[in-house]
C-alpha cells in the first residue's frame, strides 16, 4: 500500500467490503486475476467491480476540512509580504481552475455538437432512402395505372375499328340504319388509388427516436432500484426503466420489451433474462428491486 494521503482524485478514499479504506489507486493494483479484491489488511475478498466501490465521504470530508484549517494556520504564520504573495498565488491557481474548467466545458460542448450533427445525419439517410423506396412506390402505381388505362383504350379502340370495318362494307344507305353487333362494354373496374392514410400518417409520426439518455449509473427511477438498462418495449419503441414509468407517460398499453438498451454503453441489444451481462462492455445487469 502507498502512503500517499488521500485526496478526491487518483487516491480517494474507497471502502471495501470489509469495511477496510484504501485509495483509489492501490485498489487499482489489488485486483486479482479472477477479477476479485483481496485487502491487504485481513485478506478478506471484495467481488464487486472496481467500478462499483464507493468512496468514503465521511473520510473525504474530514480531509477537506483538515486541509482547510492547516491552510489557516499556516497562513497565520507568514509575514504581511508572505501573505500577499501567497494570495497572488491563490488568485493565479484559482484563474486556472477557471481556465480548466471553461475548457472542459468547450469541450464537452463541441463533442455534444458533434455528436448531434452525427444524429442529423443519420436522420438525414434514413429519410432520403425512404423518399427514395415512396418515389418507387408512386412511380410503380403511377405505371400500373397507365397500362390499366392502356388497355382499356386499346378494347374500346378495337370495337371503334370492328364498327367502322363493318360500316365500310356496306352501302350508305345500310350504313345509316347499320346498329353495332355489341354493346359499349361498361367499365369493369375503376381507377381507384386504395390507400390508408391513418395508419401510415400514424406510422410516421412514430418514426425514429431521439432521446438524451442520463450517464448516472444506476438510474434513479420512481419505482424500482438497481436499474442499469433500458428497456424498448415495442408499442412505442421508446426508452423506459420499467413499465410503470411508461404508462405513467404513455396513453397505450404496455407490450413487454424485445430490445433492451445498455445505460453503461447504450448499446442496443436483444431483451434477455436477468441476471446478464452487457454484450458489448460486459457490465452486469442484475434483477431490480422495488421500492415498496
């Protein structure tokens, strides 16, 4: 173990199961190759992922407020010139925490813009090839109708022609009182466009998803604890903790979900019994637990 004090950073204070504090770091370095912690103080075993120790804020705090109180006494120790120099000090170091901190926010802004842009493009694709597959669709109707109507004319042409052939061959006089051999067919069917604007309007309007997904892990829901995936049921296709949630929201029934979304690398996936694993980050996803 190193000696390092502990601080809220690379060597923050975390509690292992066995009630044992250690910081981060040699946390870090105990891991055991089956992926256990063992505490170098009573060799007892800590399972959990690295990920999932908690730090100690009770120990944070007193650190926090030990710091202060030795940064005021020795504070009180320095000359009027010490002090002076040593405010300049506290300005300058402050000024670049500002610094930091406005970076780190242009950053996260121009990654936020970023990804944004790379969802309007794939909204951009899918909806330029569904133009495409509607274009061939009306182009195909647009067809069958003129060959509908094609070959309709060309049977009203033929009778024309019957009609007139049979008139030429008789005189004018028998011509005059000559009557066809048929009757002008009825039209057996009519240019009729059978369609069904509800649903497909309906449809449209479902179409596609975009939702900002929380990166706090495990979600804090109304109802349920320990939630670290979402679930897609397929009434709506949209993300929900747990069904309660979703018809608190939604006026349809809920359909249990087929697909389910992982909160720690929201990756969709197919819907799996729990207890699982993430099929991409591997992070486990344990049964919920209710709050009443």
């Amino acid at each position: 173990m190193c000696t390092t004090p502990y601080n809220r950073h690379q060597h923050a204070p975390l509690i292992l199961l066995c009630g044992h504090t250690l910081c981060k770091s040699c946390v870090n370095r105990l891991f055991h190759p089956s992926k256990n912690i063992v505490c170098p103080l009573d060799r007892k075993v800590d399972n959990r992922k690295f990920a999932h120790i908690p730090q100690s804020l009770l120990v944070i705090e007193m650190i926090d407020t030990i710091t202060r109180m030795k940064d005021q006494i020795d504070f009180l120790k320095l000359t009027p010139e010490e002090k002076r120099t040593r405010k300049a000090e506290r300005l300058q170091a402050a000024a670049a925490d500002c610094t930091e901190f406005i970076q780190q926010l242009n950053t996260q802004i121009e990654e936020a813009k970023e990804k944004a842009s790379t969802t309007i493009a794939k909204i951009r694709e899918t909806f330029s090839r569904l133009s495409g597959l509607l274009e061939g669709r009306k182009q195909v109707l647009e067809e069958e109708t003129t060959r509908l109507h094609s070959e309709q004319t060309e049977r009203y042409k033929s009778l024309m022609e019957s009609f007139e052939t049979q008139c030429a061959s008789q005189g004018e006089a028998e011509c005059q009182s000559a009557t066809p051999t048929q009757e002008v067919p009825v039209l057996e069917f009519k240019y009729t466009y059978v369609k069904n604007d509800k649903a497909i309007s309906e449809a449209l309007r479902e179409l596609g998803k975009v939702d900002m997904l929380v990166n706090k892990v495990p979600y804090e829901c109304e109802n349920f604890v320990n939630i670290t995936y979402w679930m897609l049921p397929p009434c709506c296709g949209r993300h929900y903790c747990c069904n309660k949630c979703h018809d608190k929201k939604e006026t349809h029934s809920w359909l249990y979900a087929d697909k389910m979304v992982c909160m720690f690398c929201s990756r969709e996936q197919p819907y799996r019994k729990l207890p699982n694993s993430c099929e991409y980050c591997s992070e486990e996803h344990k049964g919920v637990i209710s709050k009443t």
